[in-house]
C-alpha cells in the first residue's frame, strides 16, 4: 500500500511495514534476518489488531471513504458472476452513480443494484463522487420491479455520501423519487437484501436501502447525515466533526442494538481496502446463506416482516408521568398549551 494511501492513525503500522519491506528486500537473508521478519510480521498483526479494535467513529469514517476500498464494480468482478449491466431509466437519462443489471451468485440469478463512487477523477466526476440523481433512482425502480416480474431477488451494494445535492436534481423531484423507490422497495414481491460496503449517507442510501435483509461490513458506515453536515448544522463548524460522529451512533458497534441493521459482515484485518479477495469472499458468503433462507419463504409472509422490521424502527421509553405541571395538564396551564402537549403525546404513542 502506498504512503500516501495510508490513513493518519495508522502510522505505527506504516513504520512496521516499511521495516518488513525493507528487510525482505536484503539478499541473501541470514537466519537472523529471516527471525526479525518473523518477530516483526507478529507485531504487524498485533498493532494492526489493537488499533482497529479501538476504532472511533471518526476513524470508521475514514476507513469507510478510503480511496482503495471494494467499491461496487469491485464486488460485481469478485462475488458475482456473468453480470449485464442494464442503462437508463426510459424518462431522463442513465446515471452513472447507481449500476444496475442481472448477476449469478452460486447460480442464484440476481438483479444487482449499487451506488459506484469511481476510482480516478475522471470516474468519480461522471459519478458524481457517488451522488445519484433522481434518475438513479427510477433506473433502480425499474430494475428492480423487472426483477420481480421474473421472480429473481435483489441485492442492493450501498456505497454514498448522500443524493446529489444540486439544482437540476432538485427540479426533477429528488426527494420525491427517493421516497417513492422506498415505498415500492417496501411492498416488492421479491426477496431483497441491503448491504452498506462503504459509506450509507441519508436519503441517497435510504433510496435502495428497504430490504427482508439489511447488513453492513464491519468497517463501514450508516447515517442520516454525515459527521461533516451535522457539525456544520449544529455547531456552525466542521471542527465538531468528531463529536458528531460519536453522536451519530454511525458505526458497526451501534446500529445493531438501534435494529437499523441486521447483520455485521466482518471484513478482513486492517480493512476491506487490505485484503479486497478476502472481503468479497466473506460478502458473497453472507448473501448466499441469506438468499437460500428468503428464497423460499412466502410471498406475503416476506412482505409481513419486511412491513414489521421497518415500522418498529425506532424506540422510547414510556412510563408513570408524575401529576405536576412538567408532566401533565392543570388548572392553571393555559388550554393552548394543554392541547399542544395532548397532541404531542398522541403522535409519540402512535
């Protein structure tokens, strides 16, 4: 891995793998030698353990972003096989951010569907780094619907900052055809199965993110905003990054105990960016073991819980309100503002 392709928290590994290099290179090597690789390919391991055990969601962020992880195209060449890829939406145009087309995984005939962030410039700049237009998300939908007329699940690789934030995308309706992609994601009459391999940023994630199945890899992560949005909104200042995204609960760690995911893919030591074989194997592992289950439930019994897991998203606490004027209505409350809190307390039990 390049210096420049190394993240600033992992220094200490850096110094360790130029050591190992540099001795590796010395010729002939003498059983000293072969013994200080050997000592120093253990303390590789046990570093790199140690700090990405003790991540904080900062770090994940960047892990998340990092220029060499799996991206979606990655995936496509080493999970699935005999991929076509499909173009356009038949209204507007074919946006480059979300791929779409038909796969085999294990023989399982697919529709795969994921954002694409490009690898160079010139890439990234036709995918807009990522951000899928409104168009994007009526290409997904149609795929998608055409998977189910044929009965073929779906697989859904998210991988983006957010929706493109721009003007045109706007006059197009791009908050309108997001909650409408999750509306018809949430009653297709096929099995589908989220994974969030990179960065799941707000609407732009949620937009192919309704599936029976919803897992991220160990090293990525899923928000409503990202750390750098929140900071700006809350405390007028990118510097906060680093407490939003503590507070964001963003992280691997956090979003299986919210239920916002099911499942936790473990990517391989130091980052799926390190070992991409090893990430993929492990994905196409997960998918398979899913598929197989969800492949032969019932129709309607899959449209149950997929309506379930979503409508119970989202938890509160709900106990004994003592009678005093913070809690409840008096007599000498004004009736506006009794009616105010009545109304407030109905909305939170629904």
């Amino acid at each position: 891995m390049a210096i420049g392709d190394r993240l600033p928290f992992e220094q200490p590994i850096a110094e360790l793998e130029a050591r190992i290099e540099k001795l590796s290179r010395l010729s002939p090597q003498t059983p000293e030698t072969r013994a200080e690789l050997r000592r120093l390919r253990r303390d590789l391991t046990v570093t790199t353990k140690d700090i990405y055990g003790r991540l904080t969601a900062s770090q994940v962020v960047l892990v998340a972003r990092h220029l060499n992880r799996p991206m979606t195209t990655d995936y496509l060449d080493l999970v699935f096989d005999e991929f076509v890829e499909l173009h356009g939406d038949k209204t507007f145009g074919d946006d480059r951010a979300i791929r779409t087309g038909w796969a085999k995984l294990d023989g399982i005939k697919v529709m795969v569907v994921g954002h694409q962030r490009g690898k160079n410039l010139k890439e990234r700049d036709a995918c807009y780094f990522g951000c899928a237009h409104p168009e994007g998300y009526r290409k997904a939908m149609a795929k998608m619907a055409l998977a189910a007329k044929f009965g073929m699940p779906v697989v859904c690789l998210i991988d983006t900052p957010g929706a493109y934030p721009g003007i045109g995308a706007e006059e197009r309706g791009q908050a309108q055809v997001i909650a409408k992609s999750m509306f018809e994601m949430s009653r297709l009459r096929t099995p589908i199965i989220c994974v969030v391999i990179g960065e799941g940023g707000s609407g732009g994630a949620l937009g192919i993110g309704v599936g029976d199945r919803v897992a991220m890899l160990q090293h990525s992560c899923y928000s409503v905003i990202s750390p750098e949005g929140c900071a700006g909104i809350l405390w007028r200042s990118h510097e906060f990054k680093d407490k939003a995204a503590e507070i964001l609960k963003l992280t691997s760690n956090d979003l299986p105990a919210l239920g916002v995911v099911d499942d936790v893919i473990p990517e391989p030591l130091g980052g799926a960016h390190r070992n991409p074989t090893l990430a993929a194997s492990r994905l196409k592992i997960y998918l398979r073991n899913e598929l197989r289950r969800l492949i032969v439930m019932p129709v309607n019994e899959l449209l149950d819980a997929r309506y379930q897991r979503f409508r119970c998203l989202g938890r509160f606490l709900e106990g004994h309100q003592p009678e005093d004027t913070d809690a409840g209505t008096t007599d000498d409350m004004p009736a506006e503002k009794n009616a105010t809190l009545q109304r407030h307390r109905v909305s939170v039990r629904v």
